[in-house]
C-alpha cells in the first residue's frame, strides 16, 4: 500500500486537519540511515510531521527543514519536505541504545532529549528564508510541533505522531495527523474537537487497526465532520544528482581536489539522505578542476 496524505477541514470552516500514512517512506529512510529502533521512531516522527508541515505550506519549488537538536544519544535529525510532502533525512548517530518507558514502548524523548531546539527552515521562494526555532518540550516531536506552532506561529494545534517498530526491528506502522484551528473558532468547536482528540487516543492503534488517513481525521474531528481534498501520493525521495555533487566538491577549493587528484584513487560520494554513492576518478576530479 502507498503512502499518502490527505487535507480537510470542518464543515463549520473552523478547523483545519491533515492526515497522513507514512509506513513506506519511514521504512525507507530507516533502512538507508541504518538505525536502531530508538531511532527508527524518533526519526520516522521528524519524517511523518515534517511531510505534513511540508504539504501544507504549498508554495511551488519551495522546501521546508525541520530539525531537532535535544542534546539526546541520536544526535541532530534533520529531515527536508517538497510541497508535495515527499521527504529526505538524516540523523547524526543513527545506532542508538534501546531505552524503553516499559516493556514494548520506545522512549523516543530519553533519545532525542529535551536540552535543546526544534527549529523550522521554510524557504517561500523569497530573498530569505523564515526560520523558527521553538525550546523542545518533550522530545517526542509531536508535542514539540504542537509547541512550535503555538509559540513561533501563533496557531492552536494538535499534532499526534506515531511510529510502531516491530519485533524483527522493521517498522509495522507509523503515520499522524495535524489539526488547527482557525481564527474566530467559538469555545464549544475548541471543546468537541479537543473530546475528540481524547476519544481517538494514540495514532499507532489506530494504523494497527487498518484505519486510514481519511479515518482517523473523522475520529479525531468526530461530530464536526470532514470535508476532504484531493490525496497527496508522498515518498522518501532524495533530490541529489551527479551535478549537484560536482558543485559540492568544487566548493572544497582547487588545494583540497589536487590532493585527491595525487592520491590516485577513485573518489567516493555518499549522499546524506540516501544511499547514492557517485563515484570521481582522479581523471573527473582534474576535469572539475578545469572548470573551476
């Protein structure tokens, strides 16, 4: 089954929500980074929200970064969306203990920590890009983007994430869901939709169950009832070709590259965000020093 995501709102035009199953594209970044299981779901989070967040910022050719930086065993995870809510990633120590709240439930927080920042790079296609950054509260990524919006963007949301490893250390299930209210949304919607919240409970019971996105926004939005958009087909999908890396290593300086011309050797590339190697032999390397 592909990965997908799909937009709503409210009949009453209050409340708007996205949803999304991310069970592949978690899969794949997982198995290319190589991490562990704490990892694995701290990681697959940053991917589900950040797909999400990406979608639904819709500006043509545009991007957003989200990273986390908490001070815990994995490190920095940095995680870039398209505005199609396809998304690439890396995490700084991918093969982290297993810490567990009990038995069977991954501490995601004790891994990402909480001494640190989740920080939002959205590039609108404008001079500069918007960058906020937002003290992390929890570590378990979905508070911290609830956090996030209502301190940097002033917007009460919910977001709930959920990234189910199983035994055989592959992921079973993850996905989430991101809901906002609008200005103007009257105490009774604030109070049926956070009963509804409530009422829907974790995300990862509910993909255990077989619910889709479609499902679980009704669950959560309840009486309020959905009006649905078009789905939105999402991968991991890295953006790196032989050029761009070519522009990558011109930008280490003519000393560096004559040094690696002398070594004789191939020259190995590894993208960050998949498992690409491009290859230089010491004659492409003299050609790139040419064009330099």
């Amino acid at each position: 089954m592909k990965d997908y995501l799909v937009r709503g709102m409210t009949m009453d035009g209050f409340v708007k929500a996205v949803a999304i199953r991310s069970t592949e594209l978690v899969r794949r970044g997982a198995q290319i980074q190589g991490t562990t299981p704490n990892a694995t779901a701290a990681f697959g989070r940053c991917l589900t929200a950040a797909s999400m967040m990406g979608n639904m910022q819709k500006v043509e050719n545009g991007s957003m970064t989200l990273q986390v930086r908490g001070g815990g065993p994995i490190g920095t995870i940095t995680v870039v969306s398209d505005p199609e809510g396809n998304v690439r990633g890396c995490v700084t120590e991918p093969k982290v203990p297993l810490v567990e709240k009990f038995p069977g439930k991954l501490d995601v927080g004790a891994t990402v920590g909480t001494d640190g920042t989740l920080t939002i790079i959205r590039d609108l296609q404008m001079k500069e890009p918007y960058i906020g950054s937002t003290p992390l509260i929890s570590g378990e990524i979905g508070d911290d983007v609830t956090a996030y919006f209502a301190q940097s963007e002033q917007t009460p949301t919910a977001c709930a994430l959920g990234v189910l490893v199983d035994r055989d250390q592959n992921v079973k299930v993850a996905g989430g869901y991101l809901v906002q209210l609008l200005p103007g949304a009257p105490d009774d919607i604030i109070d049926r939709l956070e009963a509804g919240i409530q009422r829907a409970g974790a995300v990862t019971p509910m993909l255990e169950a077989g619910m889709t996105p479609e499902d679980i926004l009704g669950q959560v939005c309840g009486d309020l009832g959905v009006l649905f958009f078009e789905p939105q087909e999402v991968e991991y999908k890295c953006y790196c070709t032989r050029d761009r890396v070519e522009s990558a290593l011109i930008s280490l300086g003519r000393k560096e590259l004559e040094e690696i011309v002398a070594e004789g050797k191939t020259f190995p590339v590894e993208c960050q965000f998949c498992d690409t190697v491009y290859e230089f032999t010491p004659e492409d390397i003299q050609k790139l020093l040419k064009n330099a």
